[in-house]
C-alpha cells in the first residue's frame, strides 16, 4: 500500500507518498501495522497547519493536553496547549529539549504512547534525532540478566532530569567544548520550570507491549532514580549497565529531519534523543503527544 524504506536494521522506516491528512481507515490501520514493525516512522513531505497535526494525533488516541515543565518551561503553539514548539534558536548553546536517552514523561502513572513530532525549520547540518529499539534490548540480555529483572520495578522520577544539578546531559557544539552553566535549565532562554511538584512513578523495568505482546525493557537514563525498595548507591551500578545497554549503536537508528517531515515514535517499546550539534543554526519542531496506559 504504501513505499516502506527501513532506516536502520533495528528500527525506524520512512514512508513515502502518504499525505496524512487524506488517510483512509485502511490506509491509517496499515500505518499503525507498520508503526508496530518498526517503532518509529518517518513520512517526509507533510504540509501540516497546527490542526491538520492534531487531527492525525487524534486518530492515535487521546491526546496529551497537560502542560510540559520539564525541566525549562517550552512553549506551546498559540491556541494549542497540546502543542508543543520545541524550537532552538541559532545564538543558543544551552541544553536542547530531549537531549538524552529517554522515553517521554516516564516519571508520570501513565507514560505516554505516541510521540508526533513535525519539523517545520531543520538546521542544514545535524539536529538529527536518534532511536533505540528497546524490544532488542531486553531480547539480547543473558537468561541470568532477564531473572534478575523480572519483578524489579524502577522508580522514575520527575526531579531527575536534565537541568537540574544532578544533569546526566551535556550542552556541546561543534566549536565549543560543554560548559558546566549551559547544563542549567535557568540558564536556556525559556527559563527553568517554576513547578516544583514532585512527580514520581515506579514502573516494572520490563514491561509487557499492550500491542505486541513482547518484553521491553523500561529504563531511561533521564528518568530513572532508582529501583523500588534498593537504595541509589545500590541501584547504580545495574542501572548504568542497563542505561548503556539500552542504547547500544546496533539497536539504534538516525533520523535526518527535513522541513515537513513528521515523525511517530511509540513511546513504550523506543527510547529517543535529540542531537544538540548544531549550535549556530535554528531548529523548530511541534510535538504532539498521546496518553498511554499504565505500565504493566
Ligand atoms: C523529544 O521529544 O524528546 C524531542 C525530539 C526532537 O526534538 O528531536
């Protein structure tokens, strides 16, 4: 039905030819097939307005309507609060939005399912965003490994996030090494969040595909404190094996955006990060995303 062209041998596949906004129920029913084959794809050559983009997230499910503080306050599309406009200005060498390994709001009851993220200004070079397959994460751990996760539940946590003291993020550009004040969240230009309401969630760190049926693994780096009833100090160590694990190069793929291009990412089974390598050069992308289950 559709021109289906993998990015990588892990996950991510570029569809060609689809306008989104003229799918039929067929058509949309095999979008969401192959969504479920490879996690992530990419339509390139969207012409959306704000609405357009809000009707495709709709036929995904409910849409996320909260407002998104972590960890600097970004903005939303005049008129929709659901969207958010991630955009990094050309003189700014602060963090970037989403620059670490992480699956959206992980720290919240419900984690959302979808991600929709539609560029509208793309940097000539960089500002890519990078995936990894978190089915084959779990999948290529020892018999022994899989054991000792199972039951583990980790707590995730709102307050661990990049922009905070204890930042697992680092601000670098082609022509300047990371400078400690460029971590802070105060120090972007939209400001550090002012909500201090302390979200925290734990979720098993292999989770079950609502959708699938296969095991995941479940830990972000820039969300995850800890695992329910270990102490930090304990759970550090395993947590960094897991977190590298997580992302290794051959679970991963690479996305090079173009102006139009719209990205679906299942926030469960794939984790994201944003390339922050593009220092001089503007990046403007919205993002709409939709609410997920409870993690189980
Ligand atoms: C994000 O949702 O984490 C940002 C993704 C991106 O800007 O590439």
């Amino acid at each position: 039905m559709f021109e289906v062209k993998p990015v990588a041998g892990a996950l991510g596949a570029e569809v060609l030819g689809v306008d989104v906004r003229t799918l039929n129920q067929a058509e949309f029913a095999e979008l969401r097939r192959l969504w479920g084959e490879y996690l992530v794809l990419f339509l390139p050559g969207q012409s959306l307005t704000p609405e357009d983009h809000r009707r495709f997230a709709d036929r995904f499910g409910e849409v996320d309507v909260e407002p998104f503080v972590y960890p600097f306050l970004t903005p939303t599309v005049e008129g929709h609060p659901e969207i958010l406009k991630i955009l990094k200005e050309g003189g700014d060498r602060t963090i970037n939005f989403g620059g670490l390994w992480h699956a959206d709001v992980t720290y919240r009851a419900r984690p959302h399912m979808a991600g929709i993220l539609y560029a509208i200004e793309t940097p000539p070079a960089g500002g890519d965003t990078m995936f990894a397959n978190q089915y084959l994460a779990y999948e290529t751990l020892s018999d022994g490994m899989k054991a000792r996760l199972a039951g583990l539940r980790a707590v995730h946590s709102n307050l661990m996030p990049y922009g905070g003291g204890e930042a697992r993020i680092g601000a670098v550009g082609r022509d300047h090494v990371p400078r400690e004040a460029d971590r802070l969240a105060e120090n972007s230009p939209y400001g550090a969040s002012t909500i201090e309401t302390v979200i925290e969630n734990a979720h098993p760190v292999v989770r079950t595909h609502p959708e699938t049926g296969r095991k995941f693994l479940f830990v972000s780096r820039a969300f995850v404190d800890r695992f329910e009833g270990w102490t930090r100090e304990e759970s550090l160590a395993l947590l960094e094996f897991l977190w590298d694990h997580a992302a290794r190069p051959e679970f991963t793929c690479r996305y090079r955006w173009s102006a139009g291009a719209l990205g679906i990412w299942d926030n469960r089974s794939a984790q994201h990060f944003a390339l922050n390598d593009y220092y001089g050069a503007r990046r403007h992308m919205h993002r709409i995303a939709v609410h997920g289950e409870r993690p189980v």
